[in-house]
C-alpha cells in the first residue's frame, strides 16, 4: 500500500489539486472552500446566509531534497474553490487554469514560468447567486477552438469561449433539476459534453444542438453523479463516479449500460485517467480514501492512498515522470491536508 512521501496544512478545507502540465514540473495547484461564520456580537439569530465562502489557490512544488518536500510559491485569496483544470494545450500562446468559485464565477488564471508570480489573473465572468461547481476544457486533443464548460449548482450548464482578456458564454441551459456537480467534454469529439447532477442522472449534450434536449440520459447511478472523465488515451471511453460509491466505464457508442463497474465505497467525487497509461484511473471515494484502478480488463483495484483522516475530494497524477512509478497529489477536507505519494504499481 502506498505511503504518504510529505504533507502540508492548507489551513482551509482542501477539494481540488491539479498538477501543471507544461514542461519537467512537480508543480501543482491546490483549492480550498472554508465556510466562514460570522461574529455574533448583538446576540441576533444568524443563519448560514449570513456565512461567508472564501477560499486560496496555492502554487506548490514538489521538491527533491533527501526525500521528497513540499515548498509554497505562491497563495491567492478568492471565493471558495469547488474544481481547478489546467487548459492541456496553449490558449493565445497562453498557459490557463480555470476555477470554479462559489460565487458563481469562473475564473481563469495566466502561469508564468519566468515570473516570481507564476499565476495572474486572466478573465473572470460575473458573480451570480447560484455556485459553480466544475470545469472542464475543450482542448486536451485539439488545440483549435478551446473552450471551457461549467456547471451549476442551479442545475444549469454553460460553454465559454476564450476572447483576448474575457469569456463569451455561447452556450447555456438548463441540464438537471439539482446541482449540477460536474462537467465534462469528450476529447475526442468536442461537440459532445457530458454532465451529472445531484438528481442522479448522467447525460450527453450536443453543442450544435444546445441544451435543450440530451442525446442521451441515464439513471443507472443510484445517486448524485459528481465526476466524470472522458478517456484521452482511447477513443469512446468515459469514467464517471457517484454518490453511490460505484465507479463506471462506459462504450459511447453505447450509453444503454456501462461497459465495467466497481464498488469502491465512500461515494466517487473525482476520476482521473493517468497522463501514459490509458488503463489506469486515480479515484478519490470520499469517505473511503483514494484509489488506483486496473481498467484493462473488468474494472479492479490495485492500490490505495489511506492516510487522509476526512473526505476525500482532489486528486491527480504528476503529468511528467523519469521512472516506473507515478507521484500522486491528494487533498481530504476537514483536517485540510494534502499529501504527495507515488503509486508503486
């Protein structure tokens, strides 16, 4: 079983991690959602309207030094953060990270290598009561035309593109009945979009077609569906995970019922393909710590991460490795602390 290599205290909770993509880097970024009650001073009743969701981006790295530390580069205070993606390929020449925030904006980050502010701030839509609560870009396969899907917990969808310094909402609608936890593109056909709710239903948008009507709705989870990820190794792949504890694989040629399944308990709030390998997917289940899955052949667990003492919420792979094993970033929420392993598979 993989063992924790260092950890750090992000101080607020902890929900999303996401490693850089560009070039020879352990570098990643972390997000935080902290709750925060206000003061009681004249003895008024206060309900949680009246809480404040803040929350702060972290810029680590990763570090070789006897053993493996973690060393902060940079802090950004924001609103609270539900999801964090890198942009996989150059936008206007551009390395960008979009943030969902609970004040219902989606923020999108510059890096810079070269700077000792590796992130500034490249465009953010407006605020708006219902939260965003995912992300997720176009093009991971296909540099031409990125753009960035959101979802809400509202229910609602949106497609962005990106202008020189804004983003244009060119598509919206309505996709579930409740929140809307997460969203996803398929990589290798960008007019497709994949969306789950809290309503326990995972459907397939057209964009040509908007949000009107699905090309295809499931009801195969038994609860919310919170994560899903097109494969970017294998064509007609696509993992998605729920409250329900089960982790499914689907054909997209066939949405009728999923290809491989597997209770990994907990309840599945992330899924992430490994950047090499197209048979191994990352899962954070929640109350059951994080895990390694074989999808070659039926869906079967080979390794788990369970030093996190609480919920288990962000995970990803270091993208770039010089040796057999992979390092690993997670992050759990009430005890707010990330850890870095490697997956010894």
């Amino acid at each position: 079983m993989p063992t924790s290599l260092y950890s750090f205290d992000t101080e607020y909770c902890a929900d999303s991690l996401e490693f850089y993509p560009f070039g020879e880097t352990r570098r990643f970024l972390v997000g935080t959602y902290q709750l925060l009650q206000p003061s009681n001073t004249d003895g008024t009743e206060l309900s949680s309207k009246d809480s404040q969701r803040v929350g702060r981006i972290y810029v680590c790295d990763a570090i070789t030094n006897e053993g493996i530390q973690i060393v902060e580069k940079q802090r950004i205070e924001t609103s609270a953060i539900f999801d964090i993606k890198w942009a996989y390929n150059l936008v206007a020449d551009k390395e960008l990270a979009g943030i969902a925030c609970a004040n219902g904006s989606l923020a999108i980050y510059s890096a810079n290598t070269q700077s000792d502010t590796f992130l500034t701030h490249f465009a953010t839509t407006e605020t708006q009561p219902s939260m965003c609560c995912s992300l997720d870009w176009s093009n991971r396969l296909t540099p031409n035309d990125p753009r960035v899907v959101a979802s809400y917990s509202d229910g609602s969808l949106q497609v962005f593109g990106i202008g020189e310094s804004e983003l244009q909402a060119t598509e919206q609608g309505q996709g579930h009945e409740l929140e809307a936890w997460i969203s996803a593109f398929d990589y290798w056909d960008t007019s497709r979009v994949y969306s789950g709710g809290d309503d326990a239903m995972f459907k397939g948008w057209d964009l040509r077609m908007g949000f009107q009507t699905p090309i295809f709705s499931s009801r195969r989870h038994q609860a919310g569906v919170c994560s899903i990820q097109s494969n970017f190794h294998q064509q007609n792949m696509v993992a998605t995970g729920s409250y329900d504890e089960h982790v499914f694989v689907w054909d997209t040629r066939n949405m009728r019922v999923p290809m491989k399944e597997l209770n990994v308990g907990g309840g599945v709030w992330r899924l992430k393909w490994h950047p090499k390998r197209a048979d191994r997917l990352l899962v954070a289940a929640m109350y059951n710590g994080f895990h390694i899955l074989d999808t070659s052949d039926s869906l079967r667990l080979c390794g788990s991460f369970m030093d996190h003492e609480s919920i288990a919420y962000g995970a990803d792979w270091c993208q770039h490795s010089d040796k057999a094993d992979w390092l690993v970033g997670t992050c759990s929420f009430y005890d707010h602390i990330v850890h870095i392993w490697h997956d010894d598979i």
